[in-house]
C-alpha cells in the first residue's frame, strides 16, 4: 500500500486527502469493495495514533455511504484485520468497505454461548487494563 501512496503502482482511487487514500480491491467480494487506507504507514491498529485513527474511520463512514450510493446494496461491512493469525495479509493498515446484498451466500464467523463466569473474569481482565 505504501507503493500506491506514493504513486509507483497504479489504483483506482475513489478518495484521496492529506492522510488517506480509498480504492478499489483488485479482488473484491463484490463490485464497489474499497481499501481505507492512512497515507502514514502503520502496519496494524495497535500502531497507529489516536488522531490518524479519527480521520481513517471518518473516511471509512464517508466511503461506506459512498458504496450504498454507487452500488444500491443493502448493507455494508466494514472489516478490519490485525496481524497474520487475524487474517491480515498486507503489513499496512487498511480498512475494507465491502457492499453486502441479501442473499449473496457470504457468512459471517461462528459465534459460540459465552460461559457466564468466563464472562465475570473476562470483564474483570478487561477493567484491569483498560
């Protein structure tokens, strides 16, 4: 992604500001599937300051009703990996804006019962740290 902010491979861009650029994926799940990508290289969200992060996710909104509009869909995910056991496969931040129609066969992961004391201490955990 850094090679298509600065300019060396060629994207169809949809958006482009002083910190972000939008394109389309070259392997889309559905026509209209746009990349939210910072022009600041941060490999995940774990990296990325606070303030790029306000600015990626205020375009992400503005490119999401952006694909309603253009494509007509009836919904939209917004998918966002982090590190390889999450399923990212480019070191570079980006946000997914993929249109969703009823019917078109895509699944979302399984969700399983939380155990209810699992849940306590997970709770716990998190008030800890956060």
């Amino acid at each position: 992604f850094c090679r298509i902010v600065a300019g060396e491979l060629p994207a169809q861009t949809v958006l482009e500001t002083p910190e972000i650029v939008a394109f389309l994926d070259i392997q889309p799940i559905h026509p209209g599937h746009v990349l939210v990508v910072p022009k600041l290289h941060v490999e995940t969200i774990f990296d990325a300051p606070e303030t790029l992060l306000a600015v990626w996710i205020a375009a992400g909104q503005r490119v999401a009703r952006a694909v309603r509009a253009v494509t007509g869909c009836a919904g939209v995910n917004l998918g966002q990996n982090n590190g390889l056991a999450a399923g990212q496969a480019v070191p570079h931040l980006h946000l997914h804006v993929i249109p969703r129609f009823a019917g078109d066969g895509l699944k979302h992961w399984p969700g399983q019962p939380l155990d209810p004391a699992e849940g306590k201490r997970l709770v716990e955990a998190f008030r800890v740290v956060l």
